[in-house]
C-alpha cells in the first residue's frame, strides 16, 4: 500500500517518518510546495514531489497535513485521483461535510493529532463517513497507531479533542515555560528545571495511564498533610488557575467552529 502524505511541514514530516518506520520508506511519497520541506524527507530517503496530483495518483491512501485554510485548494487539484481513495485529513476544523463536498467521490476520515507524532506518542482521535468499511477502519487504524494512541469519537466531539490535546503541547509547554522561569528563581539552572519537569510530566501520565487513577488521586498520594506539595497545592488554589483553563478550552472550540463557519460559507 502506497500512502501519499500532502503538506510536510510540522504534522506532516512528522506523519511521512513514522509511516517510513512502520511500513518502509519505499511505501511513502510526501510533496508539498515548499522545496526545504522536501529536502529533508529526502535525506530520510522518503520519495517526495512538488506535484499533489502525481503524489495522490500514486497513492492508495492520502493523508492531508496542510493549514486548514489549505484544504479547499488541495482537494480541488487531486479530485480525480483521490475518487475510490481513503483520504485521512489531520486538519482542525474541518469537517467530513466540507471535506465531501470538495471531492464528493473520496472516503474521509478526519483526525486529530498532536505534536507527540514526532515521538510516536501522539494521541490521536478520528471519525468517519457513514458507510466505512471494517477493512477501512483496519487501514485507518493501522496508519494511526503507528504516530501513538488512537481513539474513535463521533464528529461532534473533534472541535473539542482539537482544544483538549490537538493544543496540549502548546499550552502545556507554556505552563512547563512558566514553571522553569520559576525554577531559576529557586536557584535550578534552566536546562536542569526543563529535562527535570518534563520527565516528572511523563512520569506522572504515566501513573495516570497505567493505574488508571484520576488527578485527585495523585494529588492525594502526592500531598501528604503538613507537607512541601500541600503546602504549594494551596498555594496554588489562591490563583484563578482553574478559569484559565476552562476559558483557553472554550475559545479554542469556538476558533474551530468560527474557521468551519467561514469555510463553508466560501464553498
Ligand atoms: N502543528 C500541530 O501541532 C498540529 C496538531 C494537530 C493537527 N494539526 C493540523 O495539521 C495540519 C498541518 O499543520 P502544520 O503545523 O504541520 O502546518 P505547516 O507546518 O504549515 O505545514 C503545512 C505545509 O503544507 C504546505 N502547503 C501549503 N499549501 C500547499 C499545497 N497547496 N500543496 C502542498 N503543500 C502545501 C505549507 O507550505 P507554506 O508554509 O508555504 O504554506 C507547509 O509546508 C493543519 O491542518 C493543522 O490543523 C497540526
């Protein structure tokens, strides 16, 4: 099976190195406009082009890793290739609706995953048009498990998956700046505060995954009455941490629905 991987910038050079890991750098071809974005797959020895129709004909799968503003452009050069195809989109915002009436004649999948891809420890929800096969779902899901965690979720659901872990690295890697800024004033070098925090927030996923406990459960084993992480726990209730987040979330399913709105209006 050929996957043909449109867009290599972030998400998509990302896509294009893991599916030459787990399928072999032969089954790949990746293009996109920008000749730098190339270069490098091409180091890795991943077939690239400049030309998305000759990328999609060659392809029996096609993944979508350009903006979302982008999609619209893409779908309407490759049509007639992707006509019988299954075409997964990793764009935000962009629904199955839009994506079929762009190529009415493709099988969508629309995904969402995140930065975590780079490492194979992406968490990645998708949905499907009516009508998928069990044997689309296998390809799909084959394709998605090799960038990390894969889950299956109605469409309803992706606005808010995008705003939940689609932005996690970015807000999570705020905090984590935020954190180590700390840290100096505390007397820890930067590098040492980075590498320590950021293997604490895997660690602590990790608890989270394997033992199947929620964050007040950590926070119970972790703050022991009279102790440092009780003492900083209350600390930290004196701040309006928890609007913050609740707020980012909202606008970051309102930003999804306000491109969607625009998109389809356009069409
Ligand atoms: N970045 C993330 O963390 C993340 C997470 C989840 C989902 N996504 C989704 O993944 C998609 C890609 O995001 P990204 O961050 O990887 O964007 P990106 O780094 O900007 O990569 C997109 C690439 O596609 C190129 N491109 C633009 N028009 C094209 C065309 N007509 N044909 C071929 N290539 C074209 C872009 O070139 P130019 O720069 O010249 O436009 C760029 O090199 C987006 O839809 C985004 O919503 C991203």
């Amino acid at each position: 099976m050929i996957i043909a991987v449109i867009g290599a910038g972030v998400i998509g050079s990302a896509v294009a190195k893991a599916l030459a890991t787990s399928s072999g750098k032969d089954r790949i071809i990746a293009s996109d406009i920008r000749v730098e974005q190339l270069f490098n797959l091409e180091k890795e020895g991943v077939k690239t082009t400049m030309n998305n129709i000759e990328a999609a004909a060659a392809a029996d799968v096609i993944i979508l890793c350009v903006k979302p503003l982008d999609v619209k452009t893409v779908l309407s050069q490759i049509q007639n290739e992707i006509k019988g195809k299954l075409v997964i989109s990793m764009a935000a915002a962009i629904n199955l609706e839009l994506l079929k009436k762009c190529a009415p004649y493709a099988k969508f999948v629309r995904a969402m995953p995140n930065l975590g891809i780079i490492v194979r420890e992406s968490f990645t929800a998708y949905c499907s048009e009516h009508g998928f096969s069990s044997k689309d779902k296998e390809i799909v899901e084959r394709i998605l498990r090799s960038f990390g965690t894969v889950a299956v979720v109605e469409e309803n659901k992706m606005n808010a998956v995008t705003a939940l872990s689609g932005c996690a690295p970015g807000y999570l890697s705020s905090l984590m700046e935020l954190i180590v800024q700390g840290g100096t004033e505390i007397g820890l070098p930067t590098e040492f505060s980075l590498t320590a925090l950021a293997q604490s927030m895997i660690g602590t996923g990790k608890v989270i995954l394997e033992t199947k406990k929620f964050p007040a459960d950590v926070m119970k084993m972790v703050a022991t009455p009279g102790g440092v992480t009780e003492e900083e726990l209350s600390e930290l209730a004196k701040y309006p941490f928890q609007q913050a987040f609740k707020s980012i979330l909202q606008i970051g399913v309102e930003k999804s629905r306000e491109i969607t709105r625009k998109l389809l209006d356009e069409c």
